[in-house]
C-alpha cells in the first residue's frame, strides 16, 4: 500500500472523543482541493495520555520512508488541551523528517500565534476556518506553486459550499465513540471569556441537508449525537425540527447533549421537550455568574429572573439532565458574590453544577480587564486564572480543591441522599466549603480516593465535625454506597451490608455513561 501524501492528526483529550474539525478537512479535500488529494489522505487519532514518542513513530511508520522530490503533509489539530504534547511531536517530527511540510490549525493558533514556540516549528498555520483553505494549502503544496505566506488566513466561505463531514466517521466510530455534530457555527452574544464572542453572528446550515446528514448516520447506527452548536434554542423553529426529527427516531439507546441559552424557552420549545422519555436529553445551560455587574463587565446578557424560571420549569417538568456551569474567577467577582450565585444556582436543583475556573483563551477579550481587576493567568495552558483582585492566589487554589471535591461528591451521583443533608444550611456553598477546606486537612489529597474512602471521610466529617448522629448518617450513606454498585465495604458500613451490591445499569440514560459522554471535547 502506498504511503499517504497527507496525513490529518490531532491529540484528543479521551478516546471516546472523534475530531469534528478534522472530518470537516477530510470531507472538503476532493471539493477544495482535488479527488486525488482526497484519495492520498487519511486521519490518524491518538489521545493526549500515549508517549509522544509512541505518536511519533506511529505517524513515522504510516508516512513510510522518504521518496525523493515527493511531498507529504501532517496536519495537526492544536486546542488548548494538547498544544503541549503536539508542539513536542511536531519537534520530532522535523527532526526525522526535515522535509516534512507540517501545517496546524485549530483556535489555540489563530490567535497571538507569534510567539508560539509549535508555529515556530511548523511550515504554515491557518487561522480561523480551515474547511477550504486546508484543501487550497494542501494542492498548492503538492502540485505547486507553493504558498508564499507561512500564516494564512482562513477563507469563509458560505455554509453551502462547505461539505459536511458525517460520512467520515467510521463504523467504530459510530461504535464507540460520541459523536459531534453541529447544525449552525458561530454565535451573537459576546461573552468575554469565549472565543465566539469574535464571531459577528450565528451561521445555520441547511436544515435539509444537514437532517439528511443525520439520517445517515442514523441509519448507519449512531444513537450518541453531541450538538456543539453554542446556541442550540437561538431559532426556535430550527431547534424544534431538529428535535422532531429525533422524535421520529426514538430509541432506548439514543442521547443527546444541546447547550441551550438559559432564558429563552418558549412554550412551543417546552410542549416539545417534555414529548421525550428520561434518559435521552442532556442540557448544558450555562450561567456562569447571577451577579449582574459582572455579566455587565464581560458583555454577557441574561435575563436572571427567566433563567432561574426556566431552570425551575426544566428540573420539575422536563425529562431532561440538566448540567449547569458556573465560572469563578471573573473579574471583581469575589468569593462571597461566586458563593451567591451558587446558593442561587443550587436553590433551582440542577442534576449536576459544573463549577469551572476562568481561561484566558487566546484572542478572548476578557484580556482587556487584566489591569483595572488585578487579572493573572498561568501562562501555560490552560491559561487558567492564578489570582484576582477580589480573591488571592491561595483563593483560587481552595476552590479547585473545592470543585474537584464537588465533582466526588455531586456530580458523581454517588450521594443523592446524604449529600442534602451536609449541605443542609443557609448558605449551601459555605457548608460544602467548610467540608472541602476539612477534607483537604485531612487528607492532603484531591484524587485517588476510593468509593469507599469518600463514604467513610463523609461519615466522618457528619458525625464528628457537625454532630450528626450515627443512626442518621449511616441508613443514608449505606442506601448511597449500595445504589452506587461499589463493591467493597467501608469502615463507617461494617456488617450492614448484607448482600453484594449490584452494580449500576450502564443504560443510554443512565448516570456513568452520561458522566463519560460530558467529557471535555
């Protein structure tokens, strides 16, 4: 078989994850580009955990041995979460194989690419849309002339020329991997903290066209679709033919994850929702901060008191997983203002609060708050926020013990029924605080607990530190410990239980596969 003339990689974050971006490159070869630079490529994926060096040589091996006077192509994928690991095989990669034309793209090097050590490295970058300008670069590198710019500026073109890239996913990967789908690109709000607040709009592919395109995956066995559209609810007709469309296709095993907008779900949206069974709908609303200054500071516009109605009417009336998100570290939003909204976001019930901390993306404008609100970031990725002018560096560093404790203990699912009762108080936030700041005393450590350490390090911290009785804690933890399909047997648990514990129904609906599905994309 002979060797690729151009090869497509990324480095994802988990192996259940499938390149979007890449399918669109691959898909748009033979449109852009030519038939036979369709024919000459193929994609290759790996996963941010294998050894560089183990992605070196797999690539090395699938280019096979250098030909005099032909060119071969690596284009690279580069996000925020595998610059790192990419920037060290594309040094590799030029050290065996200097005459390798290597060519990145992805939003972590169309902005502030200067200084970048992996596009000093590499032969071209395209900033912004690659769709066409990926396919144009290629021939132009092949067929000649060759390009005179290293940094080129990725060419828009209007949707309909774009080919869509569902044809691309394999059997496998309709198997056993999520799927990403997209029915628009873009987005009209300008929150600061996001690459999209760049865009000047939301852009919809065809409706029929791409329905069709689901159809076909559809048919072909996918049941797993994770909408990236930013704005899934912005145009209510289009959202709710997407949905009917998927009405008419209803399986036990389908799902489907939408980002909708909080405060904009209208009757119609609502009378078609609730059409679902449980388990198929996963909604991830985002609402970052109740603080109404600092949505005003970051240009984000949200109806707080529709939200939270429309939180309300989601948890008691839909069929829906609701996953919410927070965001600490805004600028001058302090620790009390992030507790508030907290208290506030906790009071509507959401299935899951994902409390996640600021990232200065490149070429996010929240940059410009950097001075006036005392902003630092770390400057490596993730860029994540270091300190602020309203909370220090040792602030920042107890909320991520905070958040990952959270994680264990709620949005796992593993404690539906005592975690109420650690956050029974006032403030729900200060009460999960107080455990998190104990549980870090105690144990100095953020990861590797067992089930089985988080059941016996609760039990503790109820009965020891707040003085709940024994006989009201253990019933609750033991109805937990065995719901959750744990199989050992915690200290605070010995000789209560009585039966092996079954472990829990990896159904399309249920909790774990739900879990994996949200992972980062």
């Amino acid at each position: 078989m002979s060797s690729p003339a151009i090869v497509l990689c990324t480095l994802n974050a988990r192996y259940i994850h499938a390149s979007l971006g890449l399918r669109y490159l691959l898909a748009n070869l033979a449109r852009h580009g030519s038939p036979a630079l369709r024919a000459a490529a193929v994609l290759r994926e790996f996963t941010i955990s294998r050894p560089v060096a183990e992605i070196v040589a797999a690539l090395l091996d699938e280019l096979g041995e250098a030909a005099e006077g032909v060119t071969q192509i690596v284009g690279f994928g580069v996000y925020i979460w595998n610059v790192a690991p990419t920037t060290e095989v594309v040094r590799l990669l030029k050290e065996a194989r200097p005459a390798l034309k290597i060519v990145l793209g992805g939003p972590e090097v169309s902005h502030e690419w200067a200084q970048q050590e992996i596009v000093r490295l590499a032969d071209h970058v395209i900033t912004g849309w690659g769709d066409v300008s990926f396919a144009k670069l290629c021939r132009a590198l092949i067929e000649g002339p060759p390009p005179l710019m290293k940094v080129i500026p990725g060419e828009q073109p209007p949707l309909e020329q774009i080919e869509l890239p569902y044809d691309e996913f394999t059997s496998a990967d309709l198997a056993h991997r999520l799927l990403y789908v997209e029915a628009s690109r873009g987005c009209p709000f300008k929150c600061e903290f996001c690459l999209s607040a760049l865009d000047k709009t939301a852009w919809a592919f065809d409706a029929a066209r791409f329905l069709a395109a689901l159809d076909g995956l559809y048919q072909r066995g996918a049941r797993n679709f994770k909408f990236v559209d930013r704005t899934f609810n912005l145009k209510i007709d289009s959202s709710l033919q997407i949905l009917q469309f998927f009405l008419e296709r209803l399986t036990p095993d389908l799902f489907l994850h939408f980002e909708v907008i909080p405060d904009h779900l209208p009757e119609r949206l609502k009378e078609m929702i609730v059409r679902f069974p449980p388990g198929v709908l996963q909604f991830e609303v985002g609402i970052q901060t109740f603080n109404p200054e600092v949505q005003q500071r970051i240009s984000r516009r949200q109806d707080n008191e529709k939200s939270g109605a429309n939180l309300d009417w989601l948890v008691a009336h839909s069929p829906a997983h609701l996953h919410a998100d927070l965001i600490f570290g805004l600028p001058g939003e302090s620790w009390q203002s992030f507790a508030a909204s907290f208290d506030r976001l906790y009071a509507h019930r959401p299935h899951e609060i994902q409390l996640g901390i600021l990232k200065r993306l490149r070429g996010t404008p929240i940059v410009r708050h950097s001075a006036e609100f005392g902003m630092v970031y770390a400057s490596l990725p993730p860029y994540s926020i270091i300190e602020t002018g309203a909370v220090d560096a040792s602030t920042v560093r107890r909320f991520t013990r905070l958040a990952r404790y959270w994680d264990l203990y709620a949005n796992s699912g593993r404690f539906p029924q005592t975690l109420p009762l650690l956050l029974a108080a006032p403030s729900p936030f200060a009460a999960f605080a107080a455990f998190a700041d104990w549980l870090w005393q105690t144990t100095a450590q953020t990861s590797t607990f067992t089930p089985e350490m988080l059941v016996d390090c609760l039990f503790d911290y109820l009965t020891q530190e707040l003085g709940h009785p024994d006989e009201t804690v253990r019933p609750l933890l033991l109805a937990d410990y065995q719901a959750s399909g744990a199989r050992a047997n915690p200290a605070c648990l010995q000789g209560l239980l009585k039966e092996r514990p079954k472990p829990v129904a990896r159904t399309a609906g249920g909790l774990v596969q739900r879990q994996e599905r949200h992972g980062g994309v």
